[in-house]
C-alpha cells in the first residue's frame, strides 16, 4: 500500500478553510515552506488555466475563472506521504500567505518479517497517478513509502530497505548522495529500474555502466546518436532466455511508448525482447552489477500498460527477486 498524495489547494479550500494569520513566511519548527511569496515555483497549475492562478503581492490568488477542462484546482508538484499542513486560507479582506508542511516520523505498525521492504523514487517527471496502481494488491510488498532522489539519499538506507524503485529522472547527485546510493548497491541491496529512470545520473558512468547496464541518450556521444522515443506503440513482447523474473511470462503485446538508440553494456542478461521497428530490441535486463540484484525495465510509460496484467507481474517479480525473496 502506498502512503502517497500531493497537496491540493481549491476553491472549496480557499472559501471554508479557517483563517490563521501570519505576514513572514517562515515555517515553525520542523515544517518546510511550500510557498516562496513571489511565483508558483512547485506548483502544478492545470492545463489550460490561462493565468487565473497567480502570485499577487505575495499571495497566491485565484479569481474562480480558470478556463481549464475539469480539474480546476492547484497541485504541489511532489507527492507527501502522511503529512500535517499548515495553511492560511485566503479570504478576500485579509492576507492568504503561508503553505508550510511536516512529514512526521513513521508509526507505522511494524510490517510482516517477510515483506519485501521497499522505497519507491519518483520526482523530476510526468507520470500518471495510475502508475501506483502497479503495486496494489501484493502484501508481500507491505507499505511503500514515496521519495525523490534528492531527499532519499541523504542518510544511510542500507538498514531501512531491501529494495529501491527507481521511477524518476534525476540528473546527479551530490557526492554524499552518491555515496548513500553506491553504498546501498555494494551492500547488497536491490535495485529495480523503471522506464523514464533510465535517464537517471547521465554523467556518472559508474551507476549506468556498471550497475544498470543501460541508459538513455539525451545527446549524441560520438558516432551514436541520441535516443528517441515514440509513444502509442503496439508492442511484441516476448521473454528471452529462462529466469524466475520471466518463468511465468508467456509473449505479450502492450501499448507503451518506446525507446530507440539506448546504450546497453554487453553483461547484461536480456529478459524481454520486441521486434518493434521503433524500439531496441531489449525491454527488460539483468544489470552487469557484481554487488546487487539490478532488473531494468523500458516498458512503463502510460495507463494503459500500469493495468497490463503481464507487465504487472513482471514488475512484481523483479521487485521480489531483487530482493532475493525469488529464486
């Protein structure tokens, strides 16, 4: 189960809310700011608004004529798991200024020893909200908190968690981040990589090369070009080779967008294969880590494949045999 949201601020929140009042902007004790008093920076503002949410004299105001289709309302760009939020509602005669959030210590009750104890990384890209429906319904999976690379990395996971879920696009990381990640990976730890993660860490050669095995061009190296992507692709899917991830798996087809001009190292072992004219041949490996459990994965674009019972349960038991729970 997933412990997951955005913030959402609306009309209905922005009438009825209760007014607290405050003019600085700065958080109490252990909150963060969501709102830096000038621009809508973290914010999602929906498509089509044309302008009705803005920033006016440091306030976030909204007239109730947004021009976009459905959804009207104003979301945070991160997701939070269970959180308190602290808001001053604006009403029209007096100040709405101050979003602050807390994300207090998990008390969780303690999940079954044989749960597969697992974090999943998003952040940094789109996706569609049904991308978590890909983990209802496993208890083996237990809850799966949410985190972005930036926030993930910061101290040593190597005691909290069997497995990372990588389903962000993040461009570096600092070096004690770096050093958080490398230490996961050679402790043993595993890894499963998903989709738009595949452009992860462009200038760390040691984690696309050594511990995935594959990446994401995003500009010409040499002689190769940059990679390319297609979306809305009817997709031969077929297992390659014998491995407890694909033992199950008969050939599929899928509807998904598709990467092309990938690189791939040499050790990796192929798990799924295609023969779509606009894509690599390899959808799914076996990293060349010598350390952890690595399963990379193209597929995992749209909804369409989130409820693709055959991708489900590949993902499902990549997540488990990288933890060493699949034999």
């Amino acid at each position: 189960m997933i412990a997951r949201r955005a913030v959402l601020l609306s009309l209905v929140g922005l009438l009825l809310g209760l007014p607290v009042w405050a003019t600085d902007n700065t958080p109490p004790e252990g909150f963060v700011s969501l709102f830096n008093g000038k621009d809508l920076l973290g914010w999602k503002a929906p498509a089509g608004d044309n302008g009705h949410w803005k920033v006016v004299d440091g306030v976030i105001d909204y007239d109730a004529q947004s021009e976009a289709q459905g959804d009207k309302s104003l979301w945070s760009d991160r997701e939070y798991g269970d959180f308190i939020l602290h808001v001053d509602w604006r009403l029209k005669e007096a100040p709405f200024l101050n979003v602050y959030i807390k994300e207090p210590p998990d008390h969780a009750p303690p999940q079954p020893e044989d749960n597969v104890r697992a974090l999943l990384i998003t952040g940094g890209h789109d996706h569609e909200t049904s991308f978590y429906s890909l983990f209802d319904g496993y208890k083996d999976l237990g809850r799966l908190p949410v985190s972005d690379s930036a926030t993930a990395f910061q101290s040593d996971l190597r005691g909290k968690y069997d497995v990372l879920i990588m389903y962000d696009f993040s461009r570096d990381l600092n070096e004690a981040n770096r050093k958080n990640l490398r230490d996961f990976v050679e402790g043993g730890k595993g890894i499963v990589v998903l989709h738009h993660a595949l452009l992860n860490y462009q200038k760390w050669p040691w984690w696309y090369e050594d511990v995935v095995g594959g990446s994401y061009r995003l500009q010409k190296e040499g002689d190769n070009p940059s990679s390319s992507y297609k979306g809305d692709q009817q997709i031969n899917v077929a297992p390659e080779g014998k491995h407890p991830i694909t033992a199950a798996l008969e050939p599929f087809q899928a509807l998904d967008e598709t990467y092309k001009s990938m690189w791939f190292s040499p050790r990796v072992r192929p798990l799924l294969i295609t023969n779509n004219p606009n894509s690599d041949r390899l959808l799914a490996w076996i990293g060349p880590c010598a350390t952890s459990r690595v399963v990379a994965i193209q597929l995992g674009h749209g909804p369409t494949i989130f409820s693709n019972p055959e991708y489900r349960t590949m993902v499902h038991n990549a997540i488990l045999w990288s933890a060493g729970r699949l034999k």
